[in-house]
C-alpha cells in the first residue's frame, strides 16, 4: 500500500512539473520564406511559410496561421528569426493557444525576383483568387497572369485544387509563369 501512494506521489510531481515547463515561455528559432502561401482555417488566409529550430534548411516548409507580435513581414527576404512562444491561458474558441514574438531578427537574405514559388490557388474546391480589379490573392497580392489567364480561368472552374508557379515582380504583384 505504501509503495502505491509513493508511486502516485512521485507521479503527481512528475506530471505537475511537466505542465509548469509547458507553460514556461520557449524561444525559437524560426525560417520565414520569400513568399506567402494560402489556407483555409476559420477563414481565407495568406500564411507565412516557416522552418523552425532542427527543419531549418530542409526543404520542408509549413503554414503558419499565427502572427508574430513586432514581426513586419516583407515579401522577397527569407527572414531567419528568433521567437518567444508562450502558452495562452483562456485562447479565443476560434484562436490559437500560442502567442509568438520576436525577439530577434538574425538574418534576411534577398531572393532573386526570377526565382520561382508555387501557391496554391485553390484547395478542395475553395478559390482563393479573387476578380474584384483584375487577378488576385484574397484582394492581397496582385497577379500578372500573363498569358495564362483563360488557363487559370478554365483550371479554376473544373478543378478541385490549382497551384501556379510564380515569379515576382513586386513586393505586391507577381507574375504566373505555370499552372498544374
């Protein structure tokens, strides 16, 4: 009986420190890509593309639904960063539970405009592209559709999902240069 209430004891303080170190404040660093891609969450959004501590410098990028507090993103960099990520005790139902700012800007590097990116223009039958005064990104990004634009109209039209292949031509225009 003992060695039961010992066990559980010693339990309880393992489980109650791992829970008071889960609420500590974290730092991180974090890869922020030259351009932003697009997701679907309680809404439409343009996500940042972010590598964080041992996947930076891989080739695999996530979406990133959340803001980074003091963070001016500016297309046409990748940003290498350092974060404070801290837990967020009563979170908005459709908000995240993390709360993430920066701490430091370590680097950026300047892409060259011809490097080309793909962005999904339309997941699962939800478009992102928007018609209000030409192509664009969720009244956001501008598009240049080149000589696309009667593809991207089609593809828009009869499929599920669309990405473009783009270049860049300003901070707030792109050109595409392809289509799947």
């Amino acid at each position: 009986m003992i060695k039961r209430v010992l066990f559980l004891l010693t339990v309880g303080i393992l489980l109650s420190c791992s829970n008071d170190n889960e609420n500590q404040p974290q730092t991180i660093d974090m890869r922020i890509n030259h351009y932003q891609n697009t997701g679907i969450g309680e809404g439409l959004f343009l996500t940042l593309l972010v590598q964080e501590n041992s996947k930076i410098g891989s080739d695999s990028w996530t979406k990133f639904y959340n803001s980074i507090e003091g963070f001016n993103y500016q297309p046409g960099l990748i940003y290498d960063i350092r974060v404070m990520v801290e837990q967020i005790d009563n979170p908005p139902a459709d908000g995240s539970s993390l709360k993430y700012t920066l701490r430091e800007i370590k680097s950026t590097q300047e892409v060259n405009y011809e490097t080309p990116f793909d962005i999904d223009l339309k997941i699962n039958g939800q478009s992102f592209i928007t018609t209000t005064s030409g192509y664009e990104i969720l009244n956001q990004i501008e598009i240049d559709c080149n000589n696309l634009c009667d593809e991207l109209d089609t593809k828009l039209q009869n499929q599920d999902v669309v990405v473009g292949t783009f270049k860049r031509l300003q901070s707030t225009e792109i050109q595409l240069i392809g289509l799947e």
